[in-house]
C-alpha cells in the first residue's frame, strides 16, 4: 500500500500544481554503430561455426551467417538504439561464394542495400576486378569490364551505401572514392555529427592483381587518418570513428569479445593515431576481438572491434556523447553472433544451440538471395567428378601450408600445363577460398570448385633457374607472417623460422634430387601469382612465357574421369 500510494503521490501533486518548466534536455546521448567486415558475398549460410569459451575449459561451435539471418541480427542490435547507423570495414565482396561471384557480386550489394548499410571502406579484396569494375560497383550501370556479363539477372543500380577509400589515390593526387563521411542525428540533447574515415592497407598492391589497380598508389594509413581527422572535426563531429580493412590477431583466444594477446599490422598504425579518433573498426584477419585499446597504449583510449567474417558477428558498439563538449565520454562493443540452422560436413555436425540467440531469416533478404541462388544452380549443380575423400585448407593448427587441397589444386595444374613444359606448379594458400567436402560417394558440384577458386585466374608457365626458386621460397619466409607456396607432386622443400630472413629455407628438391641453383625450370603459377601478387616479386623474373587455361578448368579437368580422384596425403612442405 505503502509503494502504491508512493507512486500516486506525483501524479496528483503534479495535478494540481501550477505549470513548472519543462524537464532539462538530456545532457548525453547513446548512439549505435552496428558493424561488420569481411563479408566476401556470403549470401548463404557459409557452414562455418563461430568458435567461444564454454566457460569450462572448452569450446562451443555456433552455426553462423547466411544474408538474410544477418539481416535480422543487425535488425536486433540496431533495434538496441534509438539511434544508429551500419558500416563495414572492407572485403564486403570478392572471394564469394558462386551465388554472389558468378554475378560480379551485384546480389551482395543488393542485400546490403536492403539490409541498410550507409558506409563501406574499401577492402583489398574490392579490387580483385580492377579499378573500373569497382567504380561500377558505386555508380551501377552494365558496361563490362570482365568477361563475365554484368546485369545477368537485373539492372544493376549500384551501392545505396558509401564507399570510403583515405589511402587510395589516383594519378592527380585525389582518393579514388572519398575519405570521409558522416551521419547526423537530431537529438533533444542537440545535433551528433559521426564522422566516418574509411581506407585499405597499405599493402593492396602485394594482394591483387596490378594490371587491376594501374594508376593507384596506396598510401600510409595512419597519416591518411590523422590528416582526416581535423577535417572532421572543423565539420562539427562528434566521435570519430574508422573504417579500416587491416586487423589484428588474438592467437589461440577464442573468445570473440575479448583482446587477449593481441597481435599484427593493425598495432603499428594505431600506435600513430591522433588521439581524436574514438572507435577503430577493423578487418582483412578475419579474426573477432573487442578491446578497449586504452589499456594498451593510455594515450590513445580508443574503442578496437573486428567481427571476424562471412557475416557470422555483428558488432553492437555504443557511443556516449555529450554534444556540448563535441565528446565521447562512455563507448563499449559486443560481437553478437549471427547463429543460423545448424550444418553437417564431413568433420561431423555442427548444431544450433540454446546458449545463443537463434535468428529468423528476415524474408525480403531470404527472398533476394533465393533468387540469384536459382539463377546460379544450373551452373552450381553440374557434377564435375569425384575425390576419395574430404580436401581441406589446413593440416591442424600448424602454419597455413594449403592442407591436402593446396596439394590437389597444385598437381591439377600441373598436369593442365605439361604441355607447356611444366616440371612444378605452385599455388598461393590465400586463393583457396573454400574446402571440398564431396558428398559419401565422393561427388563434387561446380558450386563447390568454384567457391574454391572464384578468381578467373589464368595459368603461366614461365622458366626459372634454381637460384630464383630459392629466392622465391625465401620471399615467403621472410614475411611478417609467413607465406608458403604449395608445390605440385615431386616438389618438396623444408624451412626453419628460427633462422635469420633470407636463410630460411633448409632445403628444396625435384623428383628427390636437390634443386641445381645453375639449372633452369619451368613452372606454373597463376596469372596473380605470375603479376607478382603476394609480394611474390620473383614470380615477374621469368622468361618464355605460356599463357594456358583457367585455374578452375584445370582442377574440373584433373577430377573428371570414371574413378575419384585421390586426395594427396604427405605434405610436401615440412618445418625443420
């Protein structure tokens, strides 16, 4: 009786009394950023499982992404917030799975403008197709710039969304899509400006293919930022918040929501940041963290978050701010996991769970998807052989050495390219995009080689001496983070990490004899690798070049036949 005469009382004082001011303004005001990255036009669920601490020494594995269940989550997270907006942080299309990549990715684009993303920065990844295709991305149209036919399905009206690119420039000096922009809130605590910097790493030019990205220079990250940020601040921002496709790792951390142990490029760049910056979301690892970055480096208390990718999280970040003083006083993030139908592979299932909120594909974006997804399962469905078992990507928790796929892509291509006087292939581990899980009898789908290798890549066979095959291993060696070159069968080579960068390498041979340094080779790499992509700079040195197929005929053409065909076994590429 007591509470509900204590909660009547207001109500008849304020009945009677004589009208009073109305209540103060609020003085802060909470804004949402709902945030992805690497979203490489993974349209349908990837059957991939976010990884996190079951709280009793182990690990649960959560059945995540699909467009449409992505959709429903940023609907939840932004839902959370009166007030909010949806960025990415690069990679949002290319490396797609068949859905997406046969139709140049403008389904992704779709769904995104459906899903409302306002702000995209610009991935390495975004210039796979070269710099026109990407344009086109922006404005829509259906001019061609690639052998694939845009527009298959529609008319293609282009991105709803900003395309943010600081650090890339054109000949004139110019960022090639604009640096900045920003979103504005009317609030009863006054106006809240974000302003968003968007930009790619540096390295771009190592990861794609230059004939794509001629007359574009990639410059230092951090001092793009910090030449930005006063920009924004005379524009009356708020917070300030980036946009950029570099990450970090966590290292053997699973917990999506944590920092522990964080390592890789992204630090040095941070570690030169104009303190004005208050949020950094991040990308490119694929890796999931949230980490106040103030309890590393104090002078700079920024908010860091990364939501791996494939649309598995979503990063629910909350900022703060006092429009008065033009600050954040408050910021805090959460990676919520987009969890979808469970899946099973040939690894054994994988479940949906209680522990974690279970979405509902929202229907327009389920309905979209559907059907790019009927447009492309004339092409996804076509039988092209079998394998005497699974192809995967990793051999463990070593260092990414191609698994037994890596080894099965290198001798299809191979064999494509004797002809040429092929004695060895190579292949790069970053342009295995997917594992091959055959069905029980062994059975494979275009679908699946082409989420494997979605590039268009061609085949060249070019000569080398034995000195230039040993300093092509030790270029990958000597890399911040390692990069190994997947050799076809009768290749083999040892290295030793321990060991000063440019003496890496043990020891290399072909059909169990050493590599003669004097003697010359021909191999075979793909069109990337032979640009010089990776960083692989020796790969451009060789001479009396053969132009051959597509990667992907190669591999269709080394499956094709009565029996499966056997999975490699031994690795070929050992640490000492």
């Amino acid at each position: 009786m007591t509470r509900i005469l204590a909660a009547l009382l207001p109500l008849a004082i304020a009945a009677c009394a004589t009208p009073q001011a109305s209540a103060p303004a609020p003085q802060t005001v909470t804004v949402g950023i709902v945030a992805i990255n690497d979203f490489h036009g993974n349209l349908e669920p990837p059957k991939m499982a976010v990884p996190v601490p079951d709280g009793s020494g182990g690990t649960t594995y959560v059945p995540a992404g699909g467009a449409a269940w992505l959709a429903s989550a940023i609907d939840m997270v932004a839902a959370r917030h009166r007030y909010s907006t949806v960025v990415s942080a690069g990679d949002l299309i290319s490396a797609s799975p068949l859905a997406s990549s046969l139709f140049l990715d403008e389904p992704t684009v779709g769904a995104m403008n459906r899903i409302g993303l306002e702000f995209n920065a610009v991935g390495n990844h975004e210039f796979d197709r070269g710099r026109e295709e990407l344009l086109r991305m922006q404005a829509g149209g259906c001019e061609a710039h690639t052998q694939r036919r845009p527009c298959a399905v529609e008319e293609f009206a282009g991105a709803d969304f900003a395309f943010l690119s600081a650090s890339t420039y054109t000949g004139d000096g110019s960022s090639l899509f604009p640096a900045t922009g920003t979103k504005t809130f009317e609030t009863p605590a006054g106006q809240i400006k974000l302003g968003f910097i968007g930009l790619t790493l540096e390295s771009t030019p190592l990861l794609v293919s230059p004939e794509g990205i001629a007359g574009l220079t990639f410059g230092d990250e951090a001092e793009a930022i910090n030449r930005a940020v006063p920009v924004l601040e005379s524009e009356g921002a708020d917070a300030i918040v980036v946009l950029i496709h570099q990450g970090a790792e966590q290292g053997e951390n699973p917990d999506p929501n944590d920092c522990e142990g964080l390592s890789g490029a992204l630090l040095e760049i941070l570690g030169r940041l104009d303190p004005g910056v208050d949020v950094v979301v991040s990308g490119h690892t694929h890796q999931a963290y949230v980490c106040d970055y103030g309890t590393i480096d104090p002078a700079r208390p920024l908010l860091l978050t990364s939501a791996g990718s494939y649309g598995r999280l979503v990063t629910d970040i909350a900022l703060t701010i006092d429009p008065a003083a033009d600050q954040v006083v408050a910021a805090r993030a959460e990676n919520v996991i987009v969890q979808s139908p469970g899946y099973a592979t040939s690894r054994g299932e994988t479940p949906a769970t209680d522990a974690f909120a279970r979405f509902e594909p929202r229907a327009d974006i389920a309905a979209y998807v559907a059907r790019y997804v009927d447009a492309a399962a004339e092409y996804a469905k076509r039988p092209v052989g079998r394998i005497g078992g699974g192809a995967l990507r990793m051999w463990g928790e070593g260092p990414n050495t191609g698994g037994r796929l890596g080894l099965l892509i290198a001798d299809a291509q191979l064999a494509a390219t004797r002809d040429a006087g092929a004695q060895v292939a190579f292949m790069n581990t970053g342009g295995i995009r997917a594992d091959l899980e055959p069905t029980a009898d062994g059975r494979l789908t275009f679908g699946q080689i082409y989420a494997v290798q979605p590039f268009g890549n061609t085949l060249v066979t070019r000569t080398f001496s034995g000195a230039q095959l040993e300093t092509l291993l030790e270029q990958g060696l000597a890399m911040a983070d390692p990069k190994f070159l997947v050799p076809s069968q009768g290749f083999a080579y040892r290295y030793d990490l321990s060991r000063p960068a440019g003496e890496r390498l043990v020891s290399m041979t072909l059909d169990g004899k050493p590599v003669d340094p004097q003697a010359t080779y021909r191999v075979t790499m793909n069109s990337f690798l032979a640009q010089g992509g990776d960083g692989y700079a020796v790969f451009t040195d060789g001479t009396d070049a053969v132009t051959g197929g597509l990667d992907l005929e190669a591999l269709e053409a080394w499956l094709d036949g009565e029996a499966p065909r056997p999975v490699p076994s031994a690795p070929r590429i050992t640490a000492n």
